[in-house]
C-alpha cells in the first residue's frame, strides 16, 4: 500500500513538472491568452456600463451622465462584447500575421528586442 501511495504521489509531481515543460514562458502572448481575454471581455462586459455612467456623473455632472454617459456606456459594452467574442471564435490563430505584438515595443529605439531588461 505504501508503494501505490509513494508512487502515485512521484508520478504526480512528474505529471507536474512535464505539465510546466509544456507552457513556457515565451507562451505568454499565445492562443490561451487570447481566449482568456475573450471570456473576460465578454463577462465583464455590462459592468463597463455602470461604469462609464458613473464616470461621466462625477467628471461632467448628472445631466451629462444621465444622457451622454448612457449612450459612451452602451457603446463601450456593445464593443467589449464584440471584441470578447470576436477573441474567443477566432482564439487558435492569429488575426494579423507578421505583425510585432503590440504595447510589447521598445521605448527605446536603439535597444532590441532580445535586451528585455531595457524595455
């Protein structure tokens, strides 16, 4: 018995161990990202309404967020669930090929990208 239980407990760990052999770290900007930041998008959706109501109350008043913060709301939401659902059909490959990743470029021009310690 304590055989089985000594080794179930190393094949898990090594299950473990292969399972992070598997997803390196250049995976970050991969295909589960993307389907990730899909589902976010379309769950989290309807609260950018509230929100966007809210932040035109207290920056231009309530008339403006009554009126013109109910239209930028719906619209914001309508286009973060386009955009989630546009990401989760289209998730298992890229939609711009050969293109740099973007907000991943240097600030500085003369620094490559292989030197991640200055971007």
């Amino acid at each position: 018995m304590k055989t089985i239980l000594a080794s179930a407990a190393i094949v898990s760990l090594a299950i473990g161990a292969f399972a992070d052999i598997q997803d390196p770290p250049g995976n970050d900007f991969g295909p589960t990202r993307k389907l990730g930041r899909g589902i976010s998008n379309l769950i989290i959706a309807p609260t950018e309404f509230f929100t966007t109501v809210n932040q035109i109350n207290q920056t231009e008043g309530n008339s403006a967020g009554a009126g013109y913060g109910v239209w930028k709301g719906a619209g914001r939401t309508a286009a973060r669930q386009v955009a989630g659902l546009v990401e989760i059909l289209t998730f298992p490959f890229p939609i711009w090929h050969d293109s740099p990743e973007v907000g991943n470029e240097s600030k500085y021009p003369y620094v490559r990208d292989t030197h991640h310690d200055f971007n």
